[in-house]
C-alpha cells in the first residue's frame, strides 16, 4: 500500500457540531493531518450532546471527529489569535463555520491569512453563505430543511410534512465543502495559489432537489409528498405484507412484468391499462390497490425471495441494529473498532470509497479534549514554561 493521499497536507479545523467537523473527518480518512481547534473548557458543542454516552464520551461527537488531533484555543485573547495565526501560515486548508464576518472581526479572514500564506485554501460553511438577503441569519439543518423544500416532499401525502431522519443537510453539506476543497487543492498544484471556498446549507440541499426540481421547472406545479411512493415511477414503494412491509423498486417495463409474474399477477402484467410506466404513473392509485391487496398475503420473507430471484430490486424494511449487522455491511468494512483513551474499544462508521492505491483508514480515535494541544505548541516553537503559563492564563 503507498502512503496516504493526503499525507502532507494540513487541516485547520475551526468547525463545530456537523458539517464542517464531517468535511474534515473525511480528509482526514485519507491521510491529512486535521488539527481540531477547540473552545478550553468546552470544545465542540458536541462532546456535550448526550446521551447517549459511549463511556463518558458522547455519541454524537464521535460519530464525525477520528484521526483527528484536538487542540484548546481561546480565540477571544490576544495571544489565543496570535497561535493560530501561527498555524494557519503554515495550514493548507482552513476550515471554519462561524457566523458571517466573525472571522473578519477577528482578524482571521481569508484577506488577511493569505498575505502571509497565499496557497492556504480556506473554507466558510455558513447557514445561507457570505452573501443574499439571509447571510446574516443563523442556519441549523432541520431549518433548512424546512425552509429548502425538501420538508414538503418528505412524509405521507395526507399527513404532515417530515423531516428526514438524519441531519443529511448537515452531512452533504461536509461532502460538498470536501470535494470542493480536494479541487481547490490540485488547482494549487497547477497554479501555487490557495482560494477561497464558499459553502451554504441552504444551497446544498436545494441542490439535491435534483429530479424534483426539474419536474417543477418543467410543469410549473408545486411537487407533493408521496410517502414512500415515486412521483415518476410506478411501482416504486413499499408495500404492506402479512407481517410488515417490503420495499420494491420498479425501472423500466421489463422489470414490471417480471415482478407481476413474482408476485402470481400476470393478470397485471398483461393488462393494457399498465403497460408502460406512464400509464402506471396515471393510473397509480388503481394499480397499487390491487398489488398491496396481493402483498398482504404473504410474509415479507417469502416475497423477498420471490422477488429477488426475479432479479428485481427489493428489500425489508431494516432497523438500525440490523443493518449495522448484516454481513454485506461487515464484508464491506462499514463498521470498524478503534480503542478510545477512556471509553475503551469504540465502533465507528467506516470510510464510504474503497480506493485502491490510497484507501481510507480509521487510524485514531475521536481525540479527548486539548490532547494535541503541548504537541501543536512545541512544534510552534514554544517552550515547556510558555505552554504552562498560557495553560495558567486561560489561553489554551
């Protein structure tokens, strides 16, 4: 295996709570060494999101903080933002999520930054972005939720409008803010010049609108909410059997009829009213009727087999706990232990993208608080004594 991609590459981590602490996980996962620049006393708002508790660690910040070093840092003293001005003149990427122009008030903008580093890549995740109407207002995922639309296309078509179960905005928020970083870095590479980088929840999830947002551009109608149905395919739903429920996934007429014989309703796939998949999509209500009346006859179990050995995409509708262990998820490495300082043998979530020459590795547990933070000073210079005494005045 050659060394990680990232290797030599320098994260400053200003970030807090997801999407920037998810963003810098993942550059981390292959080989960048991220600094975590944390409030002393307190650090991320996350390490206090319990329970649960993993030992006396909270779930919720391990979930998105491995292989990365933690350092205390009171950004409010003189000295505080005289270190890490020190650290970011030698930083590839910095990355921060405060509220709009409070890295300016603090002296701390990419203007300022890049004098003294002009390769230093530096990122902002804010709620709405540096600019628009709304930059100034504070941003949490399930608000952007409710305010980018997807609230309105989540849920039953006659209940009320739900959110989605994880904070997604949140984490595509981090998948966004990463890659763009990954280009802004081999942009560097050709040109020796860092940039700035401007990401927005807000912008993130309408961006994954995707498919529903075009159908609104090209009918002009207000897309609903389907519950667990398709608004362009049919049938493409779960489906109630004798003992719960079954997801099936329909993609073209072939599969339709395929999964009609699977299910002993060749009356369905023969029948003209159904024929393509715009006819089933006018016609859905009446369609649907009679297949969930042929699911409820069988356990899920049984459909499942019969319908995967028609070569159709099905599934249960898995829980948490057995998802976490299905042997598909363990072949895949999904779920990985590392030994934690005080809670002992911990399980994370694995790396997504297998990569053959510079895979991603889980190296470290989620760091203590402040546990890199003498390492960070003596490599800045400062002696035993200095780190003490900034220790005894607050600064770290």
């Amino acid at each position: 295996m050659t060394q990680p991609a990232l290797q030599n590459i320098r994260v400053l981590d200003l970030s807090r709570i997801l999407a920037g602490p998810y963003c810098t996980m993942m550059l981390a996962d292959y080989g960048a060494e991220v600094l975590k620049i944390e409030q002393p006393g307190s650090g991320d708002g996350t390490r206090q999101w319990g329970p649960p508790w993993v030992g006396d660690q909270a779930a919720y910040f391990l979930s998105a903080n491995r292989n990365k070093k933690s350092m205390t840092l009171d950004l409010k003293t003189e000295e505080g933002l005289a270190i890490l001005k020190k650290l970011a003149a030698e930083a590839d990427v910095l990355i921060e999520n405060f509220k709009v122009d409070t890295m300016q008030r603090l002296g701390l903008d990419y203007e300022t930054l890049s004098q003294t580093n002009p390769g230093l890549i530096y990122c902002s995740i804010t709620g709405y972005g540096q600019n628009g109407p709304y930059r100034e207002r504070p941003g949490f995922d399930f608000l952007i939720q409710a305010q980018g639309g997807v609230m309105s296309i989540t849920g039953p078509a006659e209940g009320e409008p739900y959110k989605v179960g994880v904070a997604v905005v949140d984490v595509t928020t981090g998948l966004f803010a990463s890659n763009a970083i990954l280009v802004a870095l081999h942009h560097r590479t050709q040109t020796g010049r860092g940039q700035y980088i401007d990401v927005a929840l807000l912008d993130s999830q309408v961006a994954w609108l995707v498919n529903v947002a075009h159908n609104y551009f090209a009918t002009g109608k207000a897309p609903g909410r389907y519950g667990n149905a398709h608004a362009s395919i049919v049938p493409y739903e779960t489906f109630p059997t004798a003992d719960g429920h079954i997801a099936v996934g329909i993609g073209s007429d072939e599969q339709y009829r395929r999964l009609c014989r699977a299910i002993g309703r060749p009356d369905l796939a023969d029948d003209p009213q159904y024929e393509t998949n715009a006819d089933r999509v006018i016609r859905r209500v009446a369609l649907i009727e009679e297949m969930q009346q042929t699911f409820r006859e069988e356990e899920t179990a049984v459909w499942h087999d019969r319908i995967l050995a028609a070569k159709i995409p099905v599934s249960p509708i898995n829980d948490i706990p057995t998802i976490l262990n299905d042997p598909q998820i363990a072949a895949r490495q999904m779920v990985q232990e590392v030994e934690h300082p005080t809670a002992g043998t911990i399980k994370l979530l694995g790396p997504v993208a297998k990569l053959s020459e510079t895979p991603a590795t889980i190296r470290t547990a989620p760091p203590l608080l402040g546990a890199d933070t003498d390492e960070i000073l003596a490599r800045l210079g400062y002696d035993a004594a200095t780190i003490v005494q900034l220790r005894a005045d607050g600064v770290v």
